[in-house]
C-alpha cells in the first residue's frame, strides 16, 4: 500500500459510524430507518445495490441487509467488495430474514463478520445488534489509523535513510575534494621544494584555501549536531547589524571573486541594534551569500541589502543565480535538501548550510524566508530579526588597536601526536614556551614542574583524561581549556 492510499479526508471520518441498510422493499427501508434513527444510529437506506456500493466505497460502520436483497442478482456485486476489502477492514453484516440461516443465498453468500435476526425481530434487539457490530468496526478503524501511522512512519524512516546514504555520499565527495590538492601540494613541497618564491606562495595558498573550505564543512556539521542537541549556547550582546554584514562579506569576499560577481551592498545610515551573537549572525548571512556565489554563474549579480522595517531588522540577499523550482522552494532550508545535486556537486556543499541559516535565526527569535519566480529567475532570501529595545543599544566605544599578547607558558594536550606538536610549534613561533602531553596523567606530570599559564586541551579528548587535564587548574589558576 502506498502513502497516497492512505490519505483520508473528515468525511470518511463520518462514514465510519453510518449503518447502510440494503432494503429493496420501501417500507423495509422506513421502517428501519426510524427504528435506528431514534436510537441516535446514522442510517443511510438503499433500494439498489448500486447506490450501496458507493456509500460503501465511501466508509461504513455496518451493513444491514434485508432478505429481499439476497435474491436480487445484483448482490453478487457487493458480495465481491466485501471480499475485496484490504486485510485490516472486514465489514459487520448484520442479516434480517425469515428463515435465519436457510434464507435462500445466505450460505453462499459466505460472509466473514455476519450476524444474523430471525423476522420478525423486536426493537431493542436489533439495535443492539447494530451497536455491537459499529464497536467492532471502531476497533477495525482503529487498526488502521495504527497501520497507516506505521505506514508513514516507515515511509519517513525510508527516505531518512535514502537522505543519510547521500549524505554520506555527499559528505566523502567533498572531504576528498580539498584533501587531494592538499596532499598534492605536501607532495610538490616535498619531493621539489620551489625555488620560486611566487610558485611556493602559489602551492601554500591553495593548500590555505582548501584547508579552510574543509575546515568550514566540519564547522558546519559541529554547529548543526550542538543544535540539534541543544548544546549551542549564543554569546549574546548588542550589536549593530551593519558590523554582521561587513564581519560576513569579508568571509565571503574569496569566493565572490573567483565567480566574478558583483556585489552591491546597500547599509542603513541608522545604527540598527539587536540582542544577538555576533559570530552565529555573521555566519548565517555568510551562508546565505556563499549560497548566492554558488548558485550564480560566473559574472552574475549579488545584492546584500539591510534595512529597517517596524520593530524589525531585515536582511535580504538577492541573486541573479539558477533559482529555485517552486516545488522546491518550501524545503530549501530542510536539512540535506538541494535544489540541483549535479550543481551541488559541481560547486561543493553537504546541504545543511540554508539549514543552520533557519536554526541560527530562529535561536535569535528570527525567521527566514526563500523567493524566487523559478529557474533562471535568480533568488531572494530574507532575514528578520528583533530590534533591541532602544535603551539597551550601549555606548560607542573608541576604538583601540589590539596589544600583543605577552609571552606565556602554554602546555598543549593532545592524544593526537601531529595536532599538539604542530599546535606548539605555531605557539612557539609567536614567542610562547610551549610543552606538549599526549595524555590526562602526562599532563598533569607535566603541569607539576612547568606551571603552565595556560592550558589548551581539546572537548574532544578521551573521558578518562578529563579528570586528570582538569586537575591542572588547581596548580595554576588561570589555566583554560579550548
């Protein structure tokens, strides 16, 4: 059975607690009509077989059948779609006849759920015939909502499963991506170190660039697992929106410039405050552009625009890009969703950056919104955000250019060998004394003779040396983890 057979309507719904009543004699009909009618049953009466196939098509509670109806050729008809009824259905029958279960055609007839009145019948017998065969159907409608309820749960879990596959997928395509010309790049270092200095600077900077649209992937993979386990927390602060936009068009500026675009960036004269977090907010709008740069071809038009409208700040990022499918338009912010999965290929992306736009802004008691008029028609995506209150917007501070950080004595603790020694060695080139431990009891040996200003230790480090990194905070008080 598919999804689609088992989208039902309210009127179904009503269906389920109607009594059919095949009764080619009319007064059988009336009669049983008022009879059930004023016990508070729903009857509809039929004198063909024809109209009581299609109510039953529609949903019925229960099927009463008069003896007159058995000897009509027609039954045969009903008879076949009560044997074609899916497995949860199996419909009550309730008979009313002369000869109990001699009537004529009743053996043959081989219903399942049958129930059987001798005529003449009283009243409150047949009623309670009635009401105990619409119990019974309740409970057979109840077996279906659960059935349909699995149904669709294993349809969701399905495609979960189909999207974690190209995922995955995705996700191997574009860490190898980067990885490659790195490894390359070590290789051409290596084997033939460049006596050019343009050519070394020209191998260092593609490895840069491929480092950091790797680094930027798992990122965004990390922001999406604290999200969705609640363990983002937003450093907020107030902030005026114009330094959001320059803080995320300078992270944008490389990838914009390799595609030729043109930007055209248009701030308010107003400082425009709101109570956010700097970093998060940059990388929403960061995500939203790069987006635009993707999804443009070479050449195209990006425009950044903030603005005021009420108690709202709004940012919009409009492009002169592919578009997006109205079919599609709904789901652009759904996790792993992508419009084209060729181009996504072509231009990199896991599908989860529109994903953190939505989660980040809705954090900041935002929304987001996506327009566009379809393919080729370019794209529209709109930021609001809460203004903070007037009164809460801080004082200008003079700028103050940033002092060096003074030597200190860092010890760097790592199970990863290559990432502490290259950690230190970066620290060292800045004028630190640096050691290094691979472990939480060597570095607790280690802090006891080196009394470390500071502590860098990975989240990400073993359970059982957590206990022991911690413990250096008692032999310097300003350790600190990162």
């Amino acid at each position: 059975m598919s999804l689609a057979m088992i989208e039902r309507d309210d009127a179904d719904r009503s269906c389920s607690e109607r009594v059919i009543v095949l009764a080619p004699t009319a007064r059988d009909g009336d009669v049983t009509r008022r009879l059930l009618a004023e016990a508070g049953i729903d009857v509809a009466v039929c004198q063909g077989w024809r109209h009581a196939e299609e109510l039953m098509h529609e949903g019925a509670g229960a099927l009463m059948v008069t003896d007159a109806a058995f000897a009509d050729a027609g039954f045969a008809v009903l008879l076949n779609v009560l044997e074609r009824q899916p497995a949860w259905s199996n419909l009550p029958v309730v008979a009313l006849c002369r000869h109990g279960l001699e009537a004529p055609g009743l053996r043959e007839a081989r219903l399942r759920n049958l129930t059987v009145l001798d005529r003449p019948t009283s009243t409150r017998v047949m009623v309670s015939a009635v009401r105990t065969a619409l119990r019974g159907r309740r409970w057979q409608y109840q077996i279906r909502d659960q059935i349909d309820s699995l149904l669709r749960a294993d349809h969701s879990l399905r495609q979960a499963d189909q999207r974690k596959d190209e995922f995955l997928a995705t996700l191997a395509h574009e860490l190898r991506n980067p990885l490659a010309p790195i490894r390359t790049g070590l290789q051409l270092l290596g084997a033939n170190p460049p006596q050019d200095e343009a050519q070394y600077k020209g191998v260092t900077d593609m490895m840069d660039r491929q480092m950091s649209h790797l680094l930027r992937l798992i990122d965004d993979l990390l922001e999406v697992s604290r999200i969705s386990t609640g363990k983002l927390i937003l450093q907020r602060e107030s902030l005026d929106m114009r330094r959001v936009v320059e803080m995320a068009l300078e992270s944008c500026q490389p990838l914009i410039e390799r595609g030729g675009h043109q930007l055209s960036v248009t701030l308010p004269d107003e400082e425009l405050w709101v109570d956010g977090d700097l970093t998060r907010l940059a990388q929403s709008l960061s995500n939203l552009v790069n987006n635009a740069a993707k999804y443009t071809p070479d050449g195209g038009r990006i425009w950044v625009t903030l603005a005021r409208a009420g108690a709202q700040a709004v940012l919009t990022v409009r492009d002169s890009g592919v578009g997006v499918p109205q079919d599609m338009i709904g789901r652009v912010f759904d996790m792993f969703a992508q419009v084209n999965r060729s181009l996504e290929r072509a231009q990199g992306g896991l599908g989860i950056g529109l994903a953190l736009v939505r989660s980040l802004v809705t954090l900041h008691g935002g929304q987001v919104c996506a327009v566009s008029a379809g393919p080729g028609q370019g794209s529209t995506f709109t930021i609001e955000l809460p203004l903070a209150a007037e009164d809460s917007a801080p004082a200008p501070l003079p700028a103050a250019e940033p002092e060096p950080a003074p030597p200190a004595r860092i010890l760097v603790v790592d199970d990863n060998d290559d990432a502490a020694t290259s950690l230190a060695m970066l620290l060292s080139l800045s004028g630190h004394e640096v050691e290094v431990a691979n472990s939480g009891p060597a570095a607790l040996q280690t802090a006891a003779s080196f009394l470390p200003q500071a502590v860098l230790c990975p989240a990400w480090m073993a359970t059982s040396s957590r206990p022991d990194c911690a413990r250096t905070r008692a032999l310097r008080p300003r350790c600190w983890w990162r």
